[in-house]
C-alpha cells in the first residue's frame, strides 16, 4: 500500500466526500459537510488539515491548529480519523509526523491533543511519538446555538 500525505488547499468533491465517510467514525455528534463548510475550515489562517492518501484515495484526515498567545505559538491536533479498511498501516502516524514538522517549522512551542481513554491503539501511538499526559483538567461547556 501506498501512502502519501498533503495539504488540502481546495474544498473538492472528494474532499467532501471523504469527510462524509470518515468523520462519522470519528463522533457519532459530528455533523455532515458540505463544500462551502470545507472551505471555511481550508480558508482559516489558523487550521492546517492533513489528507492521507492509501492508493490514491483520501484514507485519513488530520487538521493542525496553529494560534499565538502572549506566551508563545501553541499549535493543537484534532480530528485525527483514518478509515476503518486503513487501519494498521501507519497512516495516523504519518498525519502525525506531518503535522509535528509543520508546527515545529512554523515555531510553535508546544503541541497538545486530547484523546479518549477508550481509544487505546491512539494513545499507545501519541505516546510512541513522545506525547505525555499532562497535568490538568480539560473543562467542555456545551454552547446552545
């Protein structure tokens, strides 16, 4: 199998088509995508988002958040997800190390992630890659629209 990563600059069909298969097994709460919400999330100076590509075809999705604050470049991973026929190739890792280069290049002091403890096969690859538990608390305040 062949794997390739990139940028996604543009909000394709195939773009839209692979986050239609792969976010739901990401969250079952995510909403569907179209093409012109793809495009805000391309557009934004903030977001970086990684495609993987196993053969050809869009396998795996990273976005990397980069942000200043007064004490420095933070940079963030969200919405890893690589489809359930790609697992077990690399394919996270790889997003991964992307992801990694690109934040360290662009000067960020550190880059944090959150995770699921039910995840298992995720965090035993955060780890691997040199992630540690941090000492705090994550708080969440659902916003009603």
């Amino acid at each position: 199998m062949k794997i390739e990563t990139e940028i996604a600059r543009e909000p394709t069909q195939e773009l839209v088509d692979a986050f239609a298969r792969l976010l739901p097994q990401l969250s079952r709460t995510a909403s569907p995508l179209d093409a012109e919400a793809v495009g805000r999330i391309l557009s934004s100076d903030a977001n970086t988002v990684l495609v993987a590509r196993a053969d050809g075809r869009i396998a795996g999705t990273l976005t990397l958040v980069t942000f200043p604050l007064p004490s420095g470049l933070r940079a963030r991973i969200e919405d890893v997800v690589v489809d359930e026929s790609a697992r077990g190739h690399g394919i996270a890792a790889l997003l991964m190390q992307e992801a990694l280069k690109i934040a360290r290049d662009a000067g960020a002091r550190t880059i944090d992630l959150t995770s699921r403890p039910d995840r298992a096969a995720a965090n035993r690859l955060y780890e691997r890659l040199g992630f540690r538990v941090r000492g705090s608390s994550v708080y969440r305040m659902p916003l009603d629209h």
